[in-house]
C-alpha cells in the first residue's frame, strides 16, 4: 500500500528499485522464451533483444515515453522475427503502466491507441492470424493502461486527503497561537486596568493622609487619618480579591467558572464610591438595566480606566460626570471632567489604547481627547447586540 500511494516522482531510492524490477521482469521474460512455445526458439539475436528490451526500465520514472518508445523499438523487431511473443510482453505492459500511472489520461488513451496500432500493423506484415490473434489478446493493453490511471486518480486522492490534513493542523496551530495571544492581551490589559486603578486610589488617599499628619501636628485629626487608611485598606483588599480573580485564568488545570463572574454594570457604583474616596466629584447616571456580559464588562473597564485618568490628571476634586444610556440597541458611554487633563510630557502609557481595544471587542467605538470648554471626554458606542461572548 505504501509504494500504491506513493508518488513515483518522489519516492527514495527510486533507481535502484526500477533496477531490480528490470532485472525480475528480465528474469520471467527469459524463463517464458525458454518454456513457452509459441514461436521459435530465439538465437543469439533474439536473446539481444529480449535483454535489451528490459535496460531503458531503469530510468521508467524520469523518462516514461521515451523508455516506452525504447522498449517497442526492441520488442517490434523481435516480434517481426516471430521469437517467443510472450515473453517480450512484459517489459511492454510494464512501460505502458508507468506511462499511464504518471501521464494524464488523454496521453494514456494516444499511447495505448498507438500502440496497439502499431503491433497490428506489423504482425500484418508477418501473418494476418497472428495480427487478428494480438488485436483479440489487446484487451490485456487496454486493462494495464486502466489500472494505471486508476492508481494515478487513487493517489491524487490520497495525496489531496494528506493535503487538507496538513492543512487542517496548521490552522488548528494558527488558532492555538492566536488565541494564546488574544489571552495574553486581554490578562494585560485587566492587570493594567486593575493596577493603574488600584495604585493611583492608593496614592491618592495616602497623599491625603500625609497631608493630613504634616499639615497641623499639634490639632491632629486622627479621624481623617483613620478613614484615609481605612480606605487604603480597603482598596488593597478590593485589589488583591480581583487580582486573585484575574490571575485564576493562568492555572492550567483550573474549573471553567474559576474565574468568577464578569465585571459589569452592576460594579460602576463601586468605581464612583472609590474616586470619590480619592478626592473627585463623581455624579453618575445610568440608564439602562441590563447588559449581555461582554458589553457590560468592556463598559466597565472603559469606565474604570477613565475614572483612574481624572483621578490622576484632572488636577485636585475634579468633577466628573459618568453616563450611560441605551438608545436604539446601542450602549452610549460617556465620562467627562473638567480638570487640565493629561500633560504633553511625561511617558504615554497604555490606557487609551486599553480602552479601545475593549471597546472593539464586543464590536464598538470609543473616541478620548480634550473637550472644547476645557477638560477630558471619553465617549464610547457599543451595541449590544454583540455574538462574540468575550469577555473584555
């Protein structure tokens, strides 16, 4: 099966096997004029050509109708001297199946209809008997021609099922990898969303409770500093809990709910609570009551991460307005503040391309810069009636 399936082009160690062959069918061709009597026994002439015959079998592969014309070049002429005639029919079928195996099949159909054209044209020439017995007996030519195209159509076949195989692994591995990459993607940008949030809340409130201590030493207001530290706690806790969270993800032998559930619009009361903790004047209006969990959880990162920016730079107690309203199957987002916004220097950081990464996953837009009146603005469009459950 293995040498059925294989191309004859390429197959290993081709030449030394078209030698063997050359040599076993040599072999049976001489045993079939020694035994076989059906035509005189041939002399030092015949046995030339009978071996001879059998040489251009070698190079069968590289050159297929040249040997097949190499070969009744021989066995024409030992035919016309009326030798054995079965024993020079070997090497004959054999050039014929290597044409028809490794030719198209209109070239398979000229040759075997040349072929058979021309023996009967010459055993014509010695008797009409025996052209009229070769011309019954061609049915032998026509089946080797046909078993040739047929092997030849079998591994095309099998050549175009090992194709598709391979083909299907290298997706299967080019989709292995670009997931791998979307999974890391999406763990930094949650890492980033949650550290950049976590640790700016954290300075702040720490910032204040310095403040607080170095201000008036003598008229210390240890209520302050409690709360401020309370709310460092409190931060690091929520942190820590949704880190853990995140990071869950990493375990290769985890349960599919190890994750925990999504963030969503549920959770946007906690980020206002939390920038308030931190010194801004967060007025939130959301209208609207649910969210596929996709939609709800890029919603909340984008809010999240904008919250983290006017904390960070919109200068002391900005005032911030969050909105988020449905309006015809679409979620519009808006965060707003009117403090001086992002400096020109400093080193750009990866909150804006975060949150339109989020924004493009569930198949939104999301637009950030400077407002006219002064300023920053994140707007966000994102349908929700989003087909990919990603989870932002």
């Amino acid at each position: 099966m293995a040498a059925i399936n294989r191309d004859p082009l390429t197959a290993p160690h081709a030449l030394r096997n078209d030698a063997l062959l050359a040599v076993s069918v040599a072999v049976v061709a001489a045993a079939l004029a020694l035994f076989v009597d059906d035509g005189r026994r041939p002399d030092a002439l015949g046995w030339a050509l009978l071996l001879v015959s059998h040489v251009p079998l070698v190079w069968r592969r590289r050159r297929p109708v040249l040997v097949l014309v190499a070969v009744i070049t021989c066995v024409f002429p030992y035919h016309f001297l009326d030798y054995p005639h079965t024993a020079a029919t070997q090497a004959a079928y054999v050039a014929l199946y290597t044409v028809a195996v490794t030719g198209r099949p209109l070239r398979t159909v000229l040759v075997g209809i040349g072929v058979i054209t021309m023996a009967v044209g010459v055993l014509l020439t010695i008797s009409a008997q025996e052209a009229l017995g070769l011309l019954k007996a061609s049915g032998w030519v026509v089946a080797v021609l046909f078993c040739g195209v047929d092997v030849r159509f079998y591994r095309q076949y099998v050549a175009s099922i090992v194709e598709r195989a391979e083909r299907a692994e290298r997706t299967r591995e080019e989709e292995a990898r670009r997931r791998v990459a979307e999974e890391r993607l999406r763990i930094a940008r949650d890492l980033h969303d949650l550290l950049a949030h976590s640790i700016t809340l954290i300075g702040v409130q720490t910032s204040v409770a310095a403040h607080v201590l170095s201000a008036d030493p003598e008229r210390l207001d240890r209520e302050t500093v409690a709360k401020a530290l309370d709310d460092i706690a409190e931060t690091c806790r929520s942190a820590r809990g949704e880190l853990r969270t995140t990071l869950e993800v990493l375990r290769e032998h985890g349960s599919p709910d190890a994750r925990g559930p999504l963030p969503g619009l549920d959770g946007l009361p906690d980020l206002a609570e939390a920038a308030r903790l931190a010194g801004a004047r967060v007025e939130q209006t959301v209208r609207i009551r649910q969210a596929p969990p996709a939609v709800g959880a890029a919603a909340y990162r984008i809010v999240q991460e904008a919250l983290t920016n006017a904390v960070r730079h919109a200068g002391p107690g900005p005032a911030v307005q969050v909105e988020l309203a449905e309006r015809q199957g679409v979620l519009h987002l808006s965060v707003r503040d009117d403090g001086t916004g992002p400096g020109r220097c400093g080193t750009p950081g990866f909150g804006l391309v975060g949150m339109r990464e989020r924004a493009r996953s569930v198949g939104g837009t999301l637009d950030a810069g400077p407002r006219t009146g002064g300023g920053f603005e994140v707007t966000a469009v994102l349908p929700l009636t989003t087909t990919g459950e990603r989870d932002g």
